[in-house]
C-alpha cells in the first residue's frame, strides 16, 4: 500500500527538530522538554486523523482508531520517541512515525479494518534518563512495580513521577495497553547485518536472551619490579586469557552466539604494581533456552579453569537474566508474506537489542519489522537509514495491518 | 663486627611506634607530624653519637662522623624514614637505623677509620605524599630541579616547600652531599627472591632499567546485542591479546626481565557495548640497556602486529624511561666479600624497584646490600623481615665500611 511519503518524510523532521546537538545528534531524553513537545505534537496528529487519545499512568501515549467489527481485538503499533543523550534520527521515531502513516494512510485508502487499530508511544524506552530501559512497557508486562518505577530518579534527582506531572502526562491505569490481537513494532535494525548483506527488511522472529556475568579475580598485588614472572599471581594474565577463551569459545558455539566483555577494571590500578584484583562484565546473548543454560555453563566453567591455572580465585554473579522472546509465529508469518508480495528483499532475523516488543511479548501476541542501519550504528549522530528503506518498511507495516486484520491469531 | 641489638631494636621501636595504623601498618608520609617527630629523634641520636647534623636545601637530614684522615673522601649510606599510606616497619627505615647502629657501633670500637662516615634521611624516597618518588635524591642528582619539587603539592594542595619550613627542615644547598668515596644504601628486598631461595643477604649489582608506555587500542564501540562476533573490531579483544604476548615475549625474553599491566581501562565502559577504546599500561624492566631497548622493540611491534589482526588502531606513548643502573663494581665488591668473611648466605642480585641509590649513582659510586622480605612483601602492614636478617643486615653494613675505607675506590 502507497503511504503518504511526504507528510511522513515532514513529521520526520518536525519531531527531530525540535532538539539538535552540536554534533547533529538527537536530544529527547524521556520527558524532557523536546520530548514532551515531540509528544503533544504526536497528539495533534492522533487528532487530525480522528483518533481518540488516552494516556496511561506510566506516561505511555495512545492514539485509537475505530475499525468496523466492536467484537474485534484490537491491533496496536508503537515504539518509543524518547532517544539516547546524543542519537540517531529513527532508533525508536521509526516506529511511531511508520505506525502512524500506516494507520493514517489506512484510513484515507478506505479500507475496512474490522479491528480497532492502535498506535503506543511508550515512555523511557532507552533508560538514558531514567535506568533501566523499557519501564513503561516493563510495568504493563509485570516486569516492574508502578511504584518503583515512579520514585526512579534522573541524575539531578528528579523523580519519574514527577516528569509525568511536570509535562501532563500521568494518565490512568484504565489507560494501560489491554489484550489485542497482535502487537506489531517496526524498529531500525540497530545492527549491521541487513546492511552488510544487502536486505531491505528483516521479518524479527524473537530476540536473544541475555544473561550478564560480574566476575571478580583475585590474584596477588606486588611490586612491579621485584616480583619475576615466574612468582606471580598476575589477576589481569588470568582475566585476559579468560576474556580470550570465552569469546573464542563463543564464536565456536555458532551464530547467534555473541559475548561482550564492556567494562574492566585492575586493582590497585598503579602502573608499577601487578594486579591483585581484576572485575570484568560479561554480556552473553543467545535465541534458546537450552542453548543460554549450556553457554553460561561453558563459560563460567571456562572462566575458572582459567584462574586455576593462574592460582587466582574467582568470584562470579548473575547481575542480569532475560529469556529469549519467540515471536508470534501467525505475526512472524503476516510479515513474511507482505514483504513477500511487494517484492521486497526480506529475511528472518533475530534482534539481539532489547525493544518494548520483548516485554509485551511476555503478555501479548507480538511480531516486530526491522529496516537496515547503515553500517550497523545506533545510539550516536551518524545512525542512518535509506529514506527508501524507511518508506518501504512503512509500507509493509501498513500491508502487515491489513494481513493481520484477516487473520486468525492465537492466543 | 657486633652491633648493639638491643639499642638499634629499641630505636626502630622508638621510630615505628610514632603512627600506627588500624591494621598495624606505619603512616609517616614524608614531612608529615610523624615523620617529623622521627627526624627529631634521628637528629637527637646523631648529637648523642657526637655527629655533626646538617640539613640541606630538599630537607634531607645528614650525620656526619669526622675520620682520621682529613683528606680522605667521606663514606656515606642512607635511606629514607618516609613510608607509604599503611607501610610496613623496615621499607627505607631499615636503611637508616642499620646506617646508625653501624657508625655508633665502629665508633664505640675504637677502630681508626679514615673516611668521614655520612648518614643521610633521604625526604620523600616513596612519593606516596608528593610525587614522584626519590625527589631530594633526584634533585641532588640532577633528575628534577629544586623549584619544581618545592612546587609540588600533596591531594591537600599543600606545597613540598612549605613543609620543610612548617617542619623546620629546610636548610641550605652548600649542606647537599657532595663528592663521597663510595654511598652505600642496606634495604629491604621488597621481593620474594631472597625469601624463596633461603638466602640472607642479596648483594645488589645495580638496579633494572624501566620503560613505561601508555597503550591506547581503537576498535569500533557497537550494540553487545546486535553486532556478531565476525563483524566486531573489539578493543578490549586485541588488548587482551596483546597483553598475553607481550607478557609471554617477556617470559621467553629471560630474567631478570619483567613486564607488568597494571592499569587497564574500557570505554565507553558500558556493559552492554563492545569496547571502542582500551587503555593499558605497560611497566617493562630489563638489566641492560641493549636488552631495555630489544624488549621494548619486542614488546612494541607485538601490540602493533595484535591490534592489526583485529581491525584495531593503536597510539603508544613513552611515559617514563630510566636507565639500567650498575653499581660499582668495587664497592659491590667489599659487599661481597665482608658478606663470604661474615659466612653470611649471600647472592649477587639486581633491584627491580627504584632506590634513592639508583639516582645517587649517577653521580657517585654506589653500593647497596639486601635483607629478605619475608614472602616478598613490602608497602603493606604484613611487611616484614627476619630479626636475624635485620642484626646480619647491620653486622654486615660495619663490615664493609670498614672495608672500604681500606679499598681504592676509582672515580
């Protein structure tokens, strides 16, 4: 289906506007004062296409367009509009704007739509003012308690709570996404892989499961020079040879396997004494249950065969764990088939990133679409997308909806 | 020759009762209350043992004992009462008190020596207070200049300067020491070696020369999710591995070389993002200058030839560079043989740590003796030292004074 390019390429604009860095990055940290004007802005468009707007008591934004059968589950769309300190132009846009022309154009084509179709804003998707990421959607899957999520605090101290009141939208509970018949997110890819082989759409089939490693080893600080190689306890050897044999041992586990060691750190921290402490995180990703059970298994096993062998000891914790997310298969398969009839070069993928999408998926039947992210960068100023694959990812949302509108989706 | 026990058990007694910490450790910062209190009694036992005090323009303190011979060069020995944050009881102490106890000991014997005998309390040898370590040694031999130590301030802003004159001990330059037969410093080891091998004495050769450089790997910083393994330029990846090689190289290099990591650092050090950047520095320390300059080629062309396998760019920048040092071959030599007469069990040995006799040999001919650090400990509370080691250390400190002042001594 022809959406409205221009309109959509103008709302674009207005939106990313409205707070540019020096750097031409992006800044609407959630429920700032750009966000909160991207926002009311988002709702004058909810109201030119004669959708009724409600908010919800965790600030998320919905705009409701009537279909023709009142026995229908509803359809709902959504992404977030709130971006990282210095981002891109679509990371979470994407999907608000692609949403909202596809139920617009939806509309002025005329079509009947027996679902009512909805489109979500939710609130604090990147956790980059408020951590941890995805409250809104958190709390409406049971992830999180209202409560703790309202008396999180910014860096200066200003509450969750408070922000909502501030900027008008604290809504009411009654408001929250209730059941629908499918929930549908397009995304950019955040990634390289679309782009690096070449495919305009990516048909999201679940997203990877993460656990996250705090590992700790011990070793013996000394003195730098007085100490020979062969007497020592060197904790930064043991955790370099450890950070190697995982990720290796990672690779060798097969796609999508990946492992990220983000953050370390040596104790003293003085040039001239050899480490007696090293902490490193580890990330580890992986689209199975069992497949996540054996690696973590593997690699806490390898990490402590590798302190033995340096006479250091270890200490690990579990600071995060998320299930891998299988998507909707009859959603999964609506996406297929309309990238499939309009010809577009599409394949299954499965997001390593966590979206809004991987919480409601907890709760509701759900599909996501992703469009490529030139060389595969996200959360910074230089994040891009083709305006074709943007337009074409806004048509298949569109062609997706109708799909889903005739199809039987279980629950 | 015997020493008086008792007097020099008494006096470190007197010195390490000063400040103590919770944990037992010593806390005479240089030019601190404590530190001050003990350089009064240093000078309170030089006038005891009818020793002329003077002080010099960096605040360190000098005895001197008149010889026989006006004409003969002074011997001098030394080292510093200053301690690390929570030192140990014979880091530097041990140095000054066996200096002492042999000067008063010869003295108290009635042997005629030639030579004036000289004991100097080098200020600030640790640079736990002001920093770098070694400052009067270092502007006595020309390594730094006097305005710019007497400029430098503690993490209270307080300036070297104003210490010396809040604390009394700022004197005159003409009172620096000057042309000296031979300086001769006794320490502890601050390494296992000694302590592992059953040996008593270490008869110090000189001191390893240090290279330190500051590495800075540049990969590409990417979503930990969302990147595979085979598209990642991981930064902390190739500096793991250098790390490996380089210590490896130093492993096959031989002793006495040494190489450390001792800080390392991830950026944009996020749990959830591949490392763009990593920091690490590298403290390599060799006896020759042929082999410093080998190693540091070695170690060099390994980090670059890793980080190119990884995509990686890398920027390594010399931080600090000092020479090998050799002691004199003479006065290493009186060490040696007062030790073999004494049937004392001692190894000719290099210091991998700096000494203030490390600067003092650039312009003097220098000695130093060795006791054992009891499992290689020092700057920490459990530091320690076998009494006997201590008394044998002192005996052997009088034995060889008496033998240099018999010995030609080239200049």
């Amino acid at each position: 289906m022809k959406i409205n390019e221009q309109r959509l390429k103008e709302r674009f604009d207005r939106i990313n506007g409205l707070a540019v860095t020096d750097e031409g990055g992006k800044m609407r940290l959630a429920l700032n004062d750009a966000d909160k004007e991207g926002r009311d802005l988002l709702v004058s468009w909810f109201k030119e296409a004669g959708m009724e707007v409600t908010v919800d008591d965790m600030g998320s934004i919905y705009g409701r367009l009537p279909g023709s059968d009142p026995d229908a589950l509803p359809i709902a769309l959504g992404s977030h509009m709130d971006t990282q300190p210095n981002g891109g132009p679509y990371d979470g846009l994407f999907g608000v704007m692609a949403g909202l022309e596809a139920i617009v154009s939806i509309k002025e084509s005329g079509a009947d739509i027996k679902s009512d179709l909805i489109l979500v804003d939710w609130t604090n998707e990147e956790g980059a003012r408020f951590v941890p990421p995805m409250l809104a959607s958190g709390v409406i899957s049971g992830q999180f308690t209202r409560e703790w999520v309202y008396d999180l605090k910014d860096v200066d101290g200003i509450r969750y709570e408070d922000e909502l009141e501030r900027t008008g939208y604290k809504g009411d509970e009654k408001n929250r996404l209730g059941d629908v018949k499918a929930y549908l997110e397009p995304h950019i890819e955040q990634g390289p892989v679309l782009d690096a082989e070449g495919h305009q759409i990516g048909i999201v089939t679940g997203a990877l499961g993460i656990t996250g490693l705090d590992v700790t080893i011990r070793g013996e600080a000394n003195h730098a020079g007085t100490t020979p190689m062969a007497m020592r306890k060197d904790a930064l050897a043991a955790a370099s040879d450890a950070i190697l044999k995982i990720q290796a041992n990672c690779v060798e586990f097969g796609e999508p396997a990946v492992l990220t060691n983000g953050i370390i750190n040596a104790q003293p921290a003085s040039k001239n004494i050899i480490p007696g402490e090293v902490y490193f995180s580890v990330d580890l990703r992986y689209h199975t249950d069992e497949g996540m059970a054996e690696l973590e298994k593997q690699t806490i096993a390898i990490i402590e065969e590798t302190c033995k062998a340096y006479g250091a000891t270890v200490d690990i914790k579990q600071y995060w764990r998320a299930k891998p997310a299988h998507f909707h298969e009859t959603i999964v398969g609506c996406v297929e088939e309309a990238a499939s009839e309009a010809g577009l070069d599409a394949i299954r993928i499965i997001s390593g990133a966590g979206h809004d999408a991987v919480f409601i998926n907890e709760v509701q039947p759900v599909g996501m679409i992703f469009v490529p992210s030139i060389k595969g960068m996200s959360h910074c100023p230089q994040e891009d997308t083709k305006w074709e694959d943007i337009v074409a990812g806004t048509e298949l949302t569109a062609d997706t909806i109708l799909k889903l509108d005739k199809a039987e989706v279980s629950r």
